[in-house]
C-alpha cells in the first residue's frame, strides 16, 4: 500500500527534497493529534493502516504514528533508519521521566552524517540534530543541545536563560512493534497525557496553531493569540479550517 510520491504530495514536499526540508514539511503539515484516542478508535502499529490514516485519510498523530510512518518514508529513499526509545521528561520539569518506550524517536544516517530526526514531539526542533555533536545546535531560532548522561543522551531545548530537558535518549536500536505496549498505555491509562485532553496542533511557517479544549492557540513570531472554542460545532470548524481534518 505504501506509496513514496503520495506520501510527498501530502506533506508537500518534492522528490529531490533534502531530509531538512523532509522533516520540517511533514510538521508543518501532518499535526500531531490524539483525536482516535477520545473517540474510541483503536490506534495499532500497522503499516498499511498507518499509511491510510495519516496520508489517504489525511489525518495526524501522535509519536508511535508518526515517527513509525516517516521512518517508512526515509528507507525507501535509502537512508538507513533506527527506531529509538525516549524517556519524555515529566510536568512540571521537576527531574522525572516517563518509562522505556515512552517516546519514539529516529536515528537517521546519510552521506552527512548522522542524525536525530522526529516528526512526532509536538513543538521541538523543525530540522534534524546532529546526533553526534554535544554543542548548542540552532534549528529555526531555538537552541538545543544533547547531552551525555551515562549511556543515554539528554535531549535539552534553551528556554529564556535555562536549558530545559525534553527527553532521555537510548541508543539501543529498537524494531516498531518494541513499543506497541506503551502505545496501548498511552491510549487507556488515566496517567497518560492523551486520555487527559483532546490536543491538535502542528506547525506553520512562522509559528504555531494548536486546538486544545475549549481554546484555539495561534502563534506568530513572539504574538500568541487565544481564541475561545466553545461546543463540538465550532470545533469541528476548527479542525477543518486549520488542520483540513473531518470526522
């Protein structure tokens, strides 16, 4: 089912696009979502269905989706691939981590080097991280950095005047179907994020839109702007002018 040149017309990317401008087309056009979870719909790490859900069906997603399906999108065009397992930092920033397989994350080598790619974070960094450097690297204004912590990486993002952590990185190589457990959690446990509250959200040029409950969050530069969304006719509104979603 998959299909390389219908997976480039989604995110609007072309043919000879760079792994650069691969990553940041598909965050600036598949939003990272946790729609399926509030409506009952069993959300599995199948290939083919993630493909129709994400490219025919034009939805989003949430980590397991959509780092699992991009993934696809990087082998076929010949770049060697590593599922990797992040341990996502815990709110408030307070030391503590999510388990093993919390997060998934990609290892992505090419003829430059070596890199962290992730298309499934939310609001992180929208280019690749150069996953063997340990300075400051800027990706679209934001400072991040990767940091060594015994055998993981601290994956850190500037934030005012402090670095803050995003995620614990393994660099053990994972398969996909290593993290179908913490997706099952994810979806059913009162303890996780995504069964707390519906999210939509995805990046644009020169900023942010997201759909939380009750609010539509646009972002631009240094301006935010919060807009009411009251009842599920106006969200339903929302979804389709902001995100092209239908359900």
């Amino acid at each position: 089912m998959f299909d390389s040149a219908r997976y480039l017309e989604r995110i609007g990317a072309p043919a000879h696009a760079s792994l650069a401008e691969l990553q940041r087309a598909h965050l600036e056009s598949v939003p990272f979502e946790n729609l399926d979870i509030h409506l009952g719909r069993p959300i599995q790490l199948d290939p083919d269905a993630l493909f129709d859900k994400v490219v025919v069906r034009r939805r989003g997603g949430f980590c397991y989706e959509l780092n699992g399906l991009f993934s696809r999108l990087l082998t076929e065009r010949g770049l060697r691939v590593t599922p990797l397992s992040a341990r996502v930092a815990m709110e408030p920033r307070d030391g503590t981590f999510g388990p093993e397989f919390d997060h998934l994350t990609l290892q992505v080598e090419d003829r430059e080097g070596t890199w962290l790619v992730d298309v499934g974070f939310g609001d992180s960094y929208l280019e690749p991280l150069r996953l063997d450097e340990r300075g400051v690297q800027t990706r679209v204004g934001r400072d991040f950095r990767l940091a060594p912590e015994g055998d993981r990486l601290m994956l850190l993002r500037r934030e005012d005047s402090s670095w803050q952590p995003q995620y614990s990185l393994s660099l053990v190589p994972r398969a996909l179907g290593d993290f179908v457990g913490m997706c099952h959690h994810h979806q059913t446990s009162p303890q996780s994020i995504f069964t707390r509250g519906r999210l939509c959200t995805r990046a644009t040029r020169d900023g942010r839109v997201t759909l939380k409950e009750g609010a539509l969050v646009l972002t631009r530069g240094t301006t935010r702007e919060e807009h009411p969304v009251e009842g599920e006719d106006a969200r339903a509104r929302a979804l389709a002018e902001h995100f092209g979603i239908r359900l």
